[in-house]
C-alpha cells in the first residue's frame, strides 16, 4: 500500500502539466515519452534531436538533483522477480506499438486535447491495470 500524499501528488501533477504545456508551446510536440524516446533513438541526426536528448536527460538527471538538494529518495520496491519485469515491459512495449504510443502521450496529453483516440486508449490501459492489480492480490494471491 501507499501512502496517501495529497500536496506532493498535486506538485507532481502540475509540474508534469507544466512541463507537458511548455514542450507544446516551445516546439508544439506532444510529451509522449515512448514517442519522445523512439524519435531519439531512430533519428539521431534529425532537427529534433537535442529537445529529445534534453527531455529524455532530465529523466534521468532529476532524480540526482533531488537528492543532492534534499539528501534523500523515496524508498521503491519492486515485489516481482527480474523476470517478471522483463515480461512485463516486453508487453508493455507490443501495447504501445499497437496503441499508438504510451501512458503519457494518451493519459495526459491526448486527453487534455479531446483525442478520441487517447480517449480509448487510456481507458484500455486503466481497465488494465484495475484486472492485473485484481487478478494479482486476489487470484494469484501476491
């Protein structure tokens, strides 16, 4: 279980609107960070490449920065085996092959546009995660 956060969950909220609003109005892309990888990733030498360095780097970096200025990082735990990861994320991958992109790209900015599309998507992915978490703690017992 979590913990329930509500100030720091709303600071993460708007700062990741902010960020998605600020990518939009500076170079009018939309913050999908399996769109944002892949573009980096088959397009080195394209116009685009030093935004998609920056974006995907501040990932990266952030966490660093946090606890350099706060000396701490929240603790995380995985309860699944390296395995299971490996599988998961080979599945995530097909799902967003075949849906047009990621969580980020449909949940926050197809959404906040109206995107029918993201639209459904988003509600695939939610209906998802509800039936693992289910099928997780209640079938399988983990």
């Amino acid at each position: 279980m979590t913990d329930f956060t509500p100030f720091l969950s709303f600071l993460g909220g708007t700062l990741i609107g902010l960020a998605v609003v600020s990518l939009m109005l500076v170079h009018g892309r939309i913050a999908g960070i399996s769109g944002i990888l892949g573009g980096l990733l088959s397009k080195p030498n394209s116009d685009e490449w030093a935004w998609r360095a920056a974006f995907v780097a501040g990932m990266i970096v952030s966490p660093i920065v946090l606890h350099a200025a706060t000396g701490s990082l929240t603790k995380i735990t995985i309860p699944v085996s390296y395995p299971a990861l490996l599988v998961g994320g080979f599945l995530v991958g097909i799902g967003v092959s075949f849906g047009s992109g990621c969580t980020s790209g449909h949940g926050v900015c197809g959404l906040s546009r109206f995107s029918a599309r993201s639209m459904v998507a988003t509600g695939t992915f939610m209906i998802t995660a509800m039936a693992t978490v289910f099928a997780t703690r209640h079938i399988f017992g983990g």
